[in-house]
C-alpha cells in the first residue's frame, strides 16, 4: 500500500510539466503536481527507498528508477557512489515522461489491487 502511493506520488512529480494537458482535470492535476515538486528530492528519497526494500517486483524497479530521476541532486552529497548514482539519475532524466507514467499506472493499479482484494480470510465472503 505504501509502495502504491509512493509510486502515484513520484508519477505526478516526474508528469508535472505535462498534466496540464489532460482535458478537464488536467488543471487541477498540474497545479497538485507543481506543489508537490517542492517535495521532489524527499520524494524521490523515499521512493529510492521503498524500491530498494521491494527490490524483486516490478514496482519496486520502477520506484527506483523514479527516485533516482528525482533525487540526482541529492544523490551527489554520498561520500563514496553518489556521483555516479547521480550520473544514472541525470542518464534516465530523457525518460522521464516514460518512466512517470509508467511509475502512476502502476500506483494506480496498486491502490485498486488493495481496494478490492481481501486483506483477510474471509473478507469477502457473503454469508
């Protein structure tokens, strides 16, 4: 679940500039994108993170890729790899837009898997 709404976030932040051009909720969406950009290094930090804890699934790849593209700036001030992290986060910048949508799909898809499954035996059972 917290993987999901990492991966919505992170995909609104890498679509930011975009947005604006889905009809009817595309204004809505670009200005919530845009303020959320504020946050983009903490949320790329976070999705790094997340990603790296759910390493073996695809969002968990995803997520990755998307923290590295957001928090490259962030990723120079490590000591020992971070230049080089920040030269693949600067690297996978061009697909950007790619990799975002791909990034809020795959949220989306997330928080509806966990909407409609059960959390636990027996919860949608009809008696």
């Amino acid at each position: 679940m917290v993987s999901a709404i990492v991966a919505i976030l992170s995909g609104l932040v890498l679509l930011a500039g975009v947005l604006g051009n889905i009809p009817e909720i595309g204004p809505s969406l670009a200005k919530f994108a845009q303020w959320l950009s504020k946050f983009e290094i903490v949320i790329g930090l976070i999705a790094l993170v997340v990603g790296l804890l759910e390493l073996l699934s695809l969002e968990g790849i995803l997520l990755i890729l998307a923290g590295l593209i957001l928090s490259a700036s962030a990723l120079r001030a490590i000591p020992a790899f971070g230049k080089p992290l920040a030269r693949l986060g600067n690297a996978l910048d061009q697909f950007r837009l790619v990799i975002g949508v791909i990034v809020l799909i795959v949220g989306i898809l997330g928080i509806i898997s966990f909407l409609f499954h059960p959390l636990w035996p027996g919860r949608g059972k009809v008696i």
